[in-house]
C-alpha cells in the first residue's frame, strides 16, 4: 500500500531525488557489502578497498575487481533502477549513488552522481588520467596506462580518500522535495549524510529497505520491501493520477 500522502508529495514535487546503495542492485545479482554473503564478509576490506591495500598489493586487488567486473558485466539493470530513470519525465530528477556497477546510467537515468567511482574506469597512478575500460575479464593484471604505461588502478574511492561530487550531492539534497533511500544501510560517510540533510531542509524521506537502519528513525515513510516490489509500486501509484490529470 502507497500512503496516500507520499503520493500528495509526488504530485507537489518539483525536484526528486535518491540517495542508492548496494540493496538496489541485489535484485540484479549484484552482491552487498554487509551481513550474511555479503562482499565484505569474505574479504578483508584493509586490503582490497584501502590505497594502503592497493600499494602493498596492487595484483591482489585487480583481482578482486576483475572478478567483481566479470559479475556486473552480467548484470542487468533491475525495475527499481528503471522506475529511477522513468522518473526523469516528471521531475528534474537526480540518482546520487554509492553503487560502482554503472546500473543507474545502463537503465537511462542522465543525472547520476557516482560518489564512489565507477569500476568501469580505471586511472593512472602515474600521470592522472582517467577513462573508461570494458574489458572483461582484463588481459593484464594489474592493468597499464594506455598513455603512458603507469599502473592504473580502478576509479573507485576507498577508504580515507575523499568522495566524489559531494558538493553537488549537498546541493540535491538541501533543495529537494522528496528523497528516496534505497538499499543502503546508511553506515558510511559522508553519503550518510545526505538524507538527513535532505530532511533537515524539509523534504520528504523515503526509506526502502528490508530491514531497519539509522535513515528509519526520521523517515517520513518506510518500505520495508525489496527495491523493486516498493519502486514499481510507488510508480504505478503515480502513473494513475498523472493520467487523471
Ligand atoms: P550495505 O551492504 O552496507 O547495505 C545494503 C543495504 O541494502 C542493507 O541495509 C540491506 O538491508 C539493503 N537491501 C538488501 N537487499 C535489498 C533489496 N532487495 N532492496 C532494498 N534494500 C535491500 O551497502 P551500502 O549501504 O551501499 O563503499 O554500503 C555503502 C558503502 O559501504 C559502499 O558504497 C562501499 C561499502 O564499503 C566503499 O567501498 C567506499
């Protein structure tokens, strides 16, 4: 059931926005981050997603994006990616995501802000450049600058390096109406952040995920359902009284 209010505030709203995290690409087979089969749990996250890590062993780390490239390049954008994009023709729009995969962009969304990177590009250690590379699984391990022969390393942040665009994500946030959450378990910053600002400047929160994190205790609405079941729901909701109008 769509509460009828959530739907008041998306015929009022002018600028919409979301804030996605790995639960909105699991549906597409994409694993997440933490709890039970979650990416982290096998791995140790010091190793493979530090600078640190990536000095001591940059072959090791190519590794595990190789495979986590092999993965994506599988995957297809899910409903909850697609109702994101479809979204674009009522609203000045915006996906702020944590996600590395690219599924917001594959499923026709224009305004995406990646804060994490992108694991389809990679970038020179030595002279800084940065591009896109599809090949799956890499020839190389670890890969080499096209330019100038340097190791490249993926275009991803980890941790302790600063974020992508959180200025512009900032921005979204404070003049928003509504933000969706979706699966994210809000637990790392700054991205965190972004939807208690949100609110904070009064917009509508609207959290969808199965299970309870720190964004519940201030949503203005709660979908505890996967992402794709809450999105299709809320966009048929919609499609119903922009019809009527
Ligand atoms: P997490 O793995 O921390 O959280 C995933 C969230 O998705 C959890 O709250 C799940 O309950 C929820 N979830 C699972 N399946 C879902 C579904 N079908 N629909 C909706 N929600 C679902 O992933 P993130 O919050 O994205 O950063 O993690 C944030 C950052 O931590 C990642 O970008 C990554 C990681 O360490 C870096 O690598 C820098």
């Amino acid at each position: 059931m769509v509460p009828k209010l959530l739907i008041d505030a998306l015929v009022e709203a002018k600028r919409v926005a979301a804030l996605t995290g790995a639960g909105i690409s699991a549906e597409s087979g994409i694993p997440t981050f933490r709890g039970q089969g979650g990416l982290w749990e096998g791995y140790s996250v010091e190793k493979v997603a530090t600078p640190e890590g990536f000095e001591k062993d940059p072959a090791m780390v190519w590794r595990f994006y190789d495979e986590r490239r092999v993965n994506i390049s599988k995957a297809k954008p899910n409903r909850a990616h697609e109702v994101l994009a479809l979204m674009e023709n009522f609203y000045d729009m915006w996906v702020i995501t944590q996600n590395i995969d690219g599924l917001h962009s594959r499923a026709g969304s224009n305004n995406v802000i990646e804060l994490h990177g992108n694991i389809w590009r990679v970038k020179c250690t030595e002279c800084g450049i940065s591009y896109y590379n599809y090949e799956v699984p890499l020839r190389e391990i670890p890969p080499r600058c096209k330019r100038c022969s340097g190791l490249l390393r993926p275009d991803v942040v980890w941790f302790g390096e600063p974020v992508y665009d959180m200025d512009k994500a900032y921005s979204i946030a404070e003049s928003c109406d509504v933000m969706f959450v979706i699966g994210t378990s809000a637990q790392v910053y700054p991205a965190a952040y972004i939807p208690r600002v949100a609110w904070s400047h009064g917009a509508k929160v609207v959290e969808i995920n199965p299970e309870e994190t720190p964004v519940s205790s201030y949503a203005d609405f709660i979908f505890r359902e996967p992402a794709t079941k809450a999105m299709d729901e809320i966009y048929k909701e919609l499609l119903k009284v922009f019809q009527e109008e």
